[in-house]
C-alpha cells in the first residue's frame, strides 16, 4: 500500500494540469494513429495526381516531415501572441478544433497535392496547441512544483503518443466496417474518423475542465526576438537560448535511429519486431521517468539532472553505432531515454524558473521548438551519414551530445534557490 500511496502521489497536480494531460493523451493517440496510416493511406488506390517526379517514398517522408516543420516554426510566433493576448486556453481550442477538422478532411483526400495541404494546416493547428499548454501547465505551477507537473503532462502525452500507433494498423486491417445504420466505411476512413473523434474529445476536455490562471497577464509589449546573448553578463549566451539548443541536440541524437531500419535490422540481423521495441524502449523509459524525475528536480535542482542527462547521452548514442546484438541495442535505447527523461521536463521546468510574467508562451516555445527540429534533423542526418558507415551517424549524434553537455556545465546556473544536493555515494573502508 506504501508504494501504492507514493505512485498515486506522483500524480497528484492542479485539477487543470491533469485534464490537460489527459487532453494532450487523447490527441496524441489521434495523432500518432496517422503516422502509421498516412504512409498505408498513399501506398493504397486511394490516393492520386501528379507526384511531381518524386517516387512514392519520398512523397511520404515529405508528408509526415511536413506536419513537424510547420509545427516547429510556428511555435514561437503562436507562443508569444498568447503571451500578447495573456490567455492560453483559447488557443489550445483553436489548435483543438484545427486538428478536428483536418482529420476529418483525410476523408476527402483524393491526391499528393490535398494531402501536403492537410498535414500542412495539421502542422499549423499543433503550434497553437503547444506553447499555450506547456505555458499553462508553466503557469498554474510553482517553483516548488514545476517540474513535477511538467513530468506529468510529459508523461500522459507520451502515454497517448505511444499507444496510437498499436491500434492503427489493425484499424486500418480490419476494415472495412458495416455501421448500425447499413453503412459501411473503409479501414482508412474508420483511422480518420479515430483521429478526428480523440482531437474532439481533448476539446471537451479543455472547454469544459481548463481555464486560464487569474494570475496570467497581457504582455502586449513583448517582441518576437529570441535572445542569444546573457542578458546579465554572467554566461555567454543566455540560458533559455542555450536549453534550446541542447533540446535540438538530444532530440537530433535520439532521432538518428527513426529512418536507418533496414540497415540496423541487416546489421543485427533481427526482424521488424525487434527493431519496434527497440524504437519504443526510448518512449517507454520515458513514461516511466518523466513524472518522477520532474518530482526529484524539484527537490534536488534543474542542472544536475539536465547535465546527468546529457552526459548519459554520449555513451547510449555512441555504442548504438558498434553493437551487434538485438538485446544491447534494446538497452542502449532505454539508457537514452532515460537521458531523455532527465533533461526534458527539468528543462522546461528551468525555462519555466526564468520566465517573467507573461513570458512563458515565448521562452517555453523556444526549447518545444528546437526539439520539434531536432526531430527532424536527426532523421534527415542519419540518412545522408549511413552510406559513410554504420557507425558514422551514432557517432555524429554522440558529438553532439559532448557540445550539449558543454553548454548546460558552463552556461546554465540552477533556478532554484533553496533545494537538496544530490547525495554522492561514498565507499567507505570495509
């Protein structure tokens, strides 16, 4: 029962903070859902028109990719205009309502060209969504708390991200479906309708359950200018910049591993199935970790967890490029998501620390945005390194975890003023 209490007491934030959660859990299935359905959707009859000389496996990259490049470079002008507004909730309901609408638009998606338009807007709504709810969850938190709820909305999202991709295929499979009322609609269309209906929910969600901080104020004089320089003198560059950038940094070193299956499979001489658990190990540390390592920084301090990480990083990046087992690669993912884990939610809880009033839609934005990018970049480098050797991007990664951890030692100070240091274990003379 004592473990019981403890895991129950993990979870226990403002009412707001976890229906939000719960909101960005439910999107999150419908958003997945069609990372696995969209490439099926193209590879199928149902899509046609012109492919603008482009084959059929580059078209789908463009169009997953497309949806977190749009996303990602909007984050920061949606993030400051609800920070001029002083409000949140209304632009996570427009973001809401966006998702909606574009995934019930996939039912009348007939070529290449509807699609980029639709994964575009889907893009464009998720950057409203976003920065107003990391600033909201920022927002009804307190420096004694913050990181704890940040794990918390980190992990149920996660949660929902995960799981969508388990039920889209077997949606998609086990179509088509005969409806009560005589109709009958494809797989595909039964993925969309899915993904429409949990965009839906979140916005009942939201509406019915969320609202605005009465302490939350317009900033109408805020510009759109992203400070690279220390503005106190004291580091180089200034610190939520440089969390931004170590953001970028581990999101392109975890994602090197997204487009190389074929080549990791051949190496390891594994299976598909292998190479899903292997890619799903990083989400399931992060699950697990992510409500209580954002709990222990608020206890122990931002930094030391946010540069543990990172230094967890090198080696669990750089050994992916020289193992030669399918278990060894299972367990260097887990080991980077547990260094994920330990730079996310502290990290957004420090830039959540340094956040004046009114701020946090634009300085949370900058590091969702970088990791947005990072996501991006990883992929799109581990695929351009491959053809050099196997172990080329990992290494690539692995440099760029050593500069990552460079900038959170030296220019990065602790946010909060009173905590517990970490005990260092002592071997004493036995």
């Amino acid at each position: 029962m004592g473990i019981g209490r403890r895991v129950v007491a993990q979870f226990l934030v403002d009412r707001r903070v976890l229906t939000l959660a719960f909101a960005r859990m439910a999107d999150g299935v419908g958003n997945s859902f069609l990372i696995i359905v969209i490439p099926l959707f193209i590879a199928s009859d149902a899509v046609g028109g012109a492919t603008f000389g482009l084959e059929e496996a580059m078209i789908i990259g463009i169009v997953l990719s497309l949806f977190g490049i749009v996303n990602s470079s909007f984050q920061p002008f949606t993030g400051r205009l609800s920070d001029r507004v002083g409000r949140r909730k209304p632009f996570i309901l427009v973001g809401l309502g966006g998702l909606t609408v574009t995934n019930l638009a996939y039912l009348f998606a007939e070529s290449y060209t509807s699609l980029l338009v639709i994964r575009g807007l889907q893009g464009l709504s998720v950057s409203f969504i976003v920065p107003a709810s990391v600033a909201l969850v920022n927002e009804l938190a307190t420096t004694g708390d913050r990181g704890g709820n940040m794990g918390v909305y980190n992990t149920f999202r996660l949660i929902g991200f995960g799981a969508g991709p388990i039920g889209a295929g077997a949606v998609v499979n086990l179509g088509p479906y005969t409806l009560p009322a005589g109709v009958t609609i494809s797989g595909f269309d039964a993925a969309f309708y899915v993904a429409a209906i949990t965009a839906a929910l979140s916005s009942v969600l939201v509406t019915i359950l969320v609202s605005d901080p009465d302490g939350t104020s317009a900033n109408a004089g805020a510009d759109l200018s992203i400070a690279i320089r220390d503005p106190t003198g004291k580091r180089l560059l200034d610190p939520i910049f440089t969390l931004g950038v170590v953001s970028l940094f581990m999101a392109a070193a975890i994602a090197l591993f997204a487009t190389i299956q074929p080549q990791v499979n051949a190496r390891l001489e594994q299976g598909s199935t292998w190479f899903g658990l292997q890619f799903a190990a990083f989400i399931l540390a992060q699950v697990l970790l992510q409500t209580p390592i954002g709990r222990a920084c608020d206890r122990y301090g931002r930094k030391p967890f946010i540069l543990g990480g990172m230094l967890l990083l090198i080696p669990s990046t750089l050994v992916q490029g020289f193992v030669v087992t399918s278990e060894t690669m299972l367990l260097a993912r887990l080991i980077q998501g547990i260094a994920g884990a330990m730079v996310f939610a502290p990290g957004l809880a420090l830039a959540g620390d340094l956040a004046g009033a009114g701020e946090s839609g634009s300085k949370l934005s900058i590091l969702t945005m970088s990791f947005g990018f990072g996501l991006a970049v990883g992929p799109l480098a581990s695929g351009a390194l491959i053809g050099y050797g196997f172990a080329v991007p990992f290494v690539f990664g692995t440099v760029l975890a050593v500069v990552g951890s460079i900038l959170v030692y030296t220019q990065i100070e602790e946010t909060l003023e009173t905590y517990t240091p970490l005990p260092i274990p002592t071997f004493g003379d036995d």
